[in-house]
C-alpha cells in the first residue's frame, strides 16, 4: 500500500500508520485546534474533508462536528466500529490509486498541513491516569536496588499487573517544558527531612493506552474484550524519583510524579499496530483465568531514549528497548483494571510502567542506567550525569519495523 | 438570623448553612438536573430566581447559565468573590426580615421544592480525586495492627500529611447501590492468590473538600492562600478493604477502592463552616515551613457513622467521632499538594482520610472497631457483624452545633 504524498521509508507516518492528533495553525489570526492524521511530514486535515466522510463513513454522524473538537475524546467515544471505517476510509483516500482526494486541487489546497507549520496540543481531554509497573525487568533492577537480588520482587507481582492511580492533571504533550519539582526528601534514616528542588530529576520510558470506550461502574471488561475498548497508543515519559522515596509508604507515589507526565501527540490506532504482534513473555505462573490470553500478546515495538545534556549539541543515545519485553500485557492490564467493577471512560489514559529490556542498555531509567547514581554517563568534553539537570533534552522514540515502511510514534 | 422558611433547631440546613447541591424532579415529563439550595425541608431553586441575581449579585455574570448547568462546576470556577456575594445575597433573601422573595406569591411558586419531591445528584464533575491519611489516630491504630506498636507510624507520616491518587470515575453520590467488588485476596504468605468476592468489606468515615480555583502546572497554593481556593466539604464514605492488602505494594490502593466512594449530596461551604474552627491537634515535629498554617486550623464538625444489616429494621451508631481531631489540616493538605507545581482545578475532590478520634468510640472504620475481626458487633436478635454484608445499609452524618441552630451534611 503507498500514498499520493511521498513518505519516506524511514518516516513513521506511513499509509499503515495514520496516527490521530491535535493540531492547529496561526493563520489570519485564528488558531483553532482540530483532528488531524499525520501522513509523511504532512497532516491530513480531517475538518477539510468532512465531505467526504459524509459520503463514504455515514457512522461518523456529524464528521464536521466531531473533527472539529479540540480533542479526540468524542472520536474515541463513537466505538471501535466507528474508527475502523475511518481508519479504512482515510487509507483508501490516501492511496496512490484513488484519485477522489488526489487529483481535487480544491481539496488538496486545504486538506494538507506541513507538520513544520503545525503546533500539536495534548491529543485527549484526559479523564483519569493510571500508571502500571508492568515490567518485569524493570522491577526487577529497582527491587535489587531497594531490597537485594533475593527479595527482589513483591510476592504479588507475578499474580497481578502492579499498578496505580496517577494524576491526570498534570499529564502534557511532547514539547511542553517542565520546572523542576520542589519537596521534601529524607537526608538518611532517623534524619529530619529537608525541603527542596529535587536533586535526582528522573526519566521513565514508557508507552500508555487510551481507553476509547469504556463500561459501567460495577460491570467488567473481559479480557477477549479488551482490545474492542482501546483506542490506541503514545510513548510516555514519566518524570520521577526523589521525593517519591519519602512520600509513597504506604500509599504510594504522589508528589514525587504529579508535577508533570509527557505523551507523544499521536495516537497510533491498535489496528495500526495489530501486524506487529508477536509472542508475549512466558508467564509462569500461570495467570489466574481472568487474566489469561491467547496468541500473540505483545507488540514490537522498537523503544530509544537520546538525551542532550543542556551543554551539548548533539544527543546521545542512552536506551535501546522494546515493548515485546513487557510481561502483563495491556489486555492484561485492562481486563484488571475493571475486574472490581471500576468504570473506565473515553479518555483515560493506562501507563505501562518502566520498559525495561533484559540487557544493561535495555534500561528505561536513569535510576536504572547509571544503577542510582554509581555509574555516570558521559557525553563527552567533560559533560557527565546522573539524573536530569535543568536546561537538558530528553528524547524518546519508538516505532514498528514493517517491510519498507514504519509504523511508528514521531 | 432566621429564614421566613420554617427550621426547625434539629435541622441540617439552618439559613447559617445554605449548603450548594444539584437536584432534579420529575414533573410534566421534564426531568433536568440544576443548582439550589437547602434550607430546613426545602430546595431553593436558583434558576428561579434568576432575575434576583441578575439585580444584586451582577458578578454572576448569566446566573441562568450557571445555575441551570447539571454540576456546580462553573459556579465554583468563578472564584471566592462569586461565592461569597451569592452566599450573602441567599441569606439575605431567605432571611426573614426580607420582603422580596417572602411576599412575592408569584416567585414563591416556583422557587422552592420539597426535599422529599426531590432526586439528588453528584454535584460536582469530578475532575481529580485525592485521598489523605491525615488522621493520626487512624494512622495509629491500622499501623498497630500491621507492624505493632513499635512502629505504628511511618518515619515520613508526622512531617508530611501522606496521600495518594485515588479513582474518580467511581464517585458517586449517597443512595447509589454498590456491587460487591471482585479481585484476588492472598490466602496466607507463600499461598498463591485466590479470586473471588471481597470478604472483608469496610466502610470508612471521611469528609472530602472540593477545590474550586486551582492553580497552573508548575506553580503552588501557599497555605496562607488555600481557603481562596477550597469551596466547601462533603461528607464521604471510601468504601474499602480486603483487596487492598494483596495488591497495595508497593505502589499503593488501586482496585481495592476504585469499585465505589460515596459522597454526600450537599456541598457546605467553608464560609458556612468558619464559625466552628477551633484549636488544631499540637503538632511535634514543627512542620516544615510550608504547611504552617496561623490561628485556629481545625473544624469542629460532630460525625457519626450508623448501620441497619440487612435483616434488622434499626440502625445502631457504631461511631461518634469528629474532624477537629484530624491531624493534618485540609489547608495543610492542599499546599502540600500543589508545593510540586501538581495543578489543581475545579471540582478537583480532596478526601481526609479515615477520621478516628482518641477514644475506642471513635474509630472511623470497622477494620479498628472490630480491630480486624477479633470483635463482632453485635445488633441484638443474633446478628453480628465483622464487615459489611451483602444489603447493609451505612449512614454518616456530620454537623456544627451553633446556639439554636445547625450547619450539617444531611
């Protein structure tokens, strides 16, 4: 399959990816925020060709009014139906043999975006935040860490996916800068604690699903029916450490992670990622039933971590990982969520938790990387680090390899 | 001060109260939810009186908008001013001295419904949920009961009031059924884990105060500036327990709260609740600068939970206890919050925590009143109860005393 638009092979917004977002534009004063679909360097304008979806997606209702939203969740709510036909649509109008869209002057003039001219906004109005610690080798590293490679993981974490309410509030897009978080932390045990800007700034390489539509406070999502309520994925970096080791017995994280979580602007659909499954990690042991799944239960998806030190010009790379290495799946991680009856919505946002590969430059933290601050990392010319220092760049990507093309997050 | 509205001296809602909710009822086939007032057995409508805002309290800017919305999410947006000058004007329309709404026949008709004729509703979009744990004897008593009396307190819990992200999606108001949620329970250590129906289910006596002007991402609320941003308190029931053991660690409650917390219906504001401020607990350790806080810091607002098991036909009080004890104020809790930049908004719910009080009487939840199972309580006629049952019912309530006169919850 190829597009009328050229998209390198090396770009992540092939024709097989058509990843949602948000974006606007300044022209003649007006900067309105609308739903586009990336495609190469371009975005396709959905608000611009609502004619279209008129004719060929009847499902969609009202395409102006729903393209033309500031964020996706009325999209997201319309159900898996809904956005497999646009998905589907949007693929045929983008190919290089249909000429509906391709040969329009008219249309074309409007319907494309260059991505340089384009500000992203956070794709989703986010109604909650959950964060799973879902890797096995990532839990692993901080269990060490904490309490010794003998007691290194929790006595529930092979029965559960671990994981925790987040806040949502303080969840932005790509790009949004960030302050450094002040709090308290503890200078040793039986010390007073002092307060503070954080002093260990840490990243955490994770991705994160949308729940597109969800269900009723006391029922639950099957686990063969998880895949109907997730709408799509995002990397995420979730901003951490120190004042998270002061705070979070017994209740966990809080403080030490609410001033600010960072998504990617594109929603890249699970349909997008569907050819990429392969087999997930053998879990032993066995889950109990309601977490249990067939077939190929995880994505490969390539994971990299590029910091540039405030000082430096160039990024270094500093993590190769890959989602196939998570263990609980996110099936596994919705199907849990619900079990008890919670209700999920169209918006809330699941975290993974730290993706973690097997390997020592696998390693989704810098807690983790520089094993808390006994190995630094140098960049060169003198400029070396353990944790974040202000003014830095963190870089993270991720994509899918398919055959000539990618499938992948920007 | 007296209302021309008939109150009597056991009344919650006294013309001192004029506590805020969202109601709804069914007449001519209309059912649409909006903003009033209780007072004594009644609801003023405010969209009725709409032109007497529009006259005497122009800072509502278009009170039929406001007040016909099915939250009170936009009034609480507009900000302290707003809500005192509506405050002041209800009480002064409401007072008996004042002829305008008394005398008017026309306007009486339609201002006010009973109660009774009345649904309540959530009245809040709830954008946030947080939980504290800011009662020291409640802190105490689960930490006896885990760890001993040794160390009942964790080193962090007297220098921070400890918190945690909770679920919002599963608030909802008094009088909505819950299902008995389902998860995995560990049978006893090294034992793996069984699935099943919880079967310790508990309740726990908390208030709650809704944020109603927040701060942006990356600033802070300073303490001597919370109350410009709280708009009032409810009363709330964190319906929890035997989930919560297995899955808590390390990172905190998750599905063994998030399947329901209920709320009561009213909001009473703090300016309704000053009246009732008394001395704080002492507190040693000093707090770290940030959560001093001058002047009487704690509300003296008498709470008690009461229980009719499924097959009894009365309830008994199983507590008597009251938020002047807590620990940790909510002014406290609110700078500590936001001193990481984390950014509030409005409807943003803040839980306390369980409330339990010095004496055995007190205790806010059944875990310490039958200290985990070692004491049934007993219901005469042969019903005992551990936990809660399926069919239960549990009623808290809370009020201020003021001389001839009550500002409560309902």
């Amino acid at each position: 399959m190829r597009s009328f638009i050229d998209v390198s092979p090396d770009s992540h917004f092939s024709i097989q990816n058509l990843p949602f977002g948000i974006f606007s534009t300044q022209s003649d004063e007006i900067l309105s925020a609308r739903v586009g679909v990336a495609i190469g360097d371009q975005i396709l304008d959905l608000t611009a060709i609502s004619q279209l979806f008129e004719k060929h997606v009847p499902e969609l209702g009202n395409p102006t009014l729903v393209f033309s939203q500031s964020s996706l969740n009325m999209f997201m709510s319309l159900g898996k139906p809904v956005w497999q036909a646009t998905r589907k649509f949007l693929q045929s109008i983008l190919s290089e043999d249909n000429p509906e869209l391709r040969d329009s002057k008219e249309l074309r003039a409007n319907a494309f975006v260059s991505q340089h001219r384009a500000k992203m906004h956070l794709p989703v109005n986010i109604g909650h935040f959950t964060d799973f610690y879902a890797s096995k080798e990532h839990a692993t590293n901080c269990g060490v860490m904490l309490r010794g490679k003998d007691n290194a993981l929790m006595p529930n974490w092979l029965h559960l996916p671990v994981g925790y309410h987040g806040r949502a509030s303080s969840v932005v897009v790509s790009g949004t800068d960030l302050a450094r978080p002040s709090g308290q932390r503890s200078p040793g045990k039986g010390q007073p604690p002092v307060f503070g800007p954080s002093v260990k700034l840490d990243i955490e390489l994770e991705m994160a699903f949308f729940v597109g539509t969800g269900n009723k406070l006391g029922e639950r999502i099957p686990i063969q029916q998880t895949k109907d309520h997730i709408f799509g994925m995002v990397l995420m970096n979730d901003w951490t450490r120190d004042i998270q080791a002061w705070e979070y017995a017994p209740l966990g994280p809080f403080l030490g992670k609410s001033f600010g979580t960072t998504i990617s602007p594109w929603i890249v659909t699970l349909d997008a990622l569907e050819p990429f499954l392969v087999d997930g990690p053998c879990q032993d042991p066995t889950p109990l039933p309601y977490l249990q799944e067939k077939g190929k239960t995880a994505y490969d998806i390539n994971l990299e971590v590029k910091m540039k030190p405030r000082d430096c010009s160039t990024h270094k790379t500093l993590t190769r990982s890959n989602l196939k290495y998570m263990y609980w799946s996110i099936c596994q991680q919705l199907a849990h969520h619900t079990v008890n009856g919670c209700n999920m919505g169209a918006g809330d946002l699941c975290g993974t938790g730290t993706i973690s590969g097997p390997t020592e430059d696998a390693r989704g933290s810098l807690l983790e990387i520089t094993w808390n601050g006994e190995k630094e990392i140098d960049f060169g010319n003198g400029v070396k680090r353990m944790f974040v220092e202000d003014g830095d760049e963190v870089v993270l990507t991720g994509y899918c390899q398919g055959e000539g093309f990618k499938v992948g997050f920007g």
